[in-house]
C-alpha cells in the first residue's frame, strides 16, 4: 500500500474508489494506481531494469508474431476486475485480442475476456504480484499470468484460472526456458535467465 495520504473530504458521502485513484494518479504521474479486493495500492516508479525486462520479453513476443494479426502485446492498460465495483489492475505487459478497442468499460480499463495472458515484473511491491494480483488476474479468468520475480530469480507461469487462484503453477530458473501455452496466439517460450539479467539493477 502507499503511504500517500487521501485528503479527507467533507459531507457524509465518502468519495468513491475510482474518483480517489484517479484523483492519485494526477497527483503522481507515473505512479501505478490499482484498485484490488477495494483498496486502492499504489506502485512506485519503474526503474530502468524494469523497463529492459519488459523490453526483452515484448521482443519474444514480438518475434513470435503476437503483435502483428489477431493479437497485439501492449504495455500499462487498464484490465477491468470482477472483484469488486470499481476494481481494476494495470499489468505490465498484456496480450489481448485485437479488438481490444471493442471491448472498452469504463474507466480507460477493458473486459479481462479478451485479454490472453498478463505479465508483471515484480518490484519493491513484489508481495502484490505474487499474492493479490494471482487471485485478482484468476478471478477475472486470465488464461496466463506470467510473473517475472527479480527477487528470487524465477520465472512464474500460472494457468488455469479457478475463482481462488490458478490451477497449474509452474516456476522456472535461470537456465530453462519458460514455454507459454499455445493459447495466446503462438508458440513461444521466455529465456529466463535472459530476462532476470535485463532486470538486475546495474549498481
């Protein structure tokens, strides 16, 4: 959670969720607001490693022809969650449908079922990623959610949504290959070794 402080506002109707992220993100930009379970989390600023991790995945997936046709990898939109009434998460890095723009909610955020798989990479907030997020991204029956561990050094791939989490859980170290399923448009592994290296802070 954020230690930034939401300023108290006057009358007996308290704010709505949404007015008060989005109220966040002007106050901070570049800053992930995120609504989960009702409570709003907000991520720090990506650092330079973060991005390059991003990078070296999007060029797998670029190179497997998933941006190009039925598919487009995208980074930072808005995925809708049925978790609650004003829910919504903002992975790193998506592959969706192509038709993304047809499925518009509300909010700059879209219904998750044309989503195909997310992808963190995790941060200072690692905890998010590897708890909340897994059961957020289930409930909203993502078919893969990748997450990049720079902590431990891991590779995550979870598939098979169930309403408490995923089925299948599989966690793969520097030296394998993380395969993804064929369900997202192509065949397509990520070295993980070669990840985790673009991801190290360089200090």
């Amino acid at each position: 959670m954020s230690p930034a402080a939401v300023e108290p506002l006057c009358g007996d109707e308290p704010e709505p969720l949404l007015e008060t992220a989005n109220r966040l993100m002007d106050r901070l930009p570049g800053y992930r607001v995120e609504i989960i379970d009702s409570m709003i989390t907000v991520a720090p600023l990506r650092d330079g490693p973060h991005a390059e991790a991003l990078t070296t995945a999007m060029v797998r997936l670029f190179a497997a022809g998933l941006d190009d046709g039925e598919t487009a990898v995208l980074q930072g939109i808005g995925l809708w969650l049925p978790s609650g009434p004003e829910d919504y998460a903002i992975p790193d890095l998506s592959i969706v449908d192509a038709d993304l723009d047809e499925h518009l909610i509300g909010n700059n955020c879209y219904d998750p079922a044309c989503f195909r798989l997310v992808l963190e990479v995790t941060s200072g907030n690692y905890r998010n990623d590897l708890r909340h997020k897994v059961t957020a991204y289930a409930q909203a029956e993502v078919p893969v959610y990748v997450i990049l561990n720079r902590k431990h050094g891991r590779v995550h791939v979870l598939t098979e949504p169930l309403p408490g989490g995923y089925d299948r859980h599989e966690v793969y170290a520097p030296g394998q290959e993380a395969p993804l399923p064929a369900s997202i448009g192509a065949e397509v592994s990520l070295d993980v070794a070669e990840l985790l290296r673009a991801g190290r802070t360089k200090r």
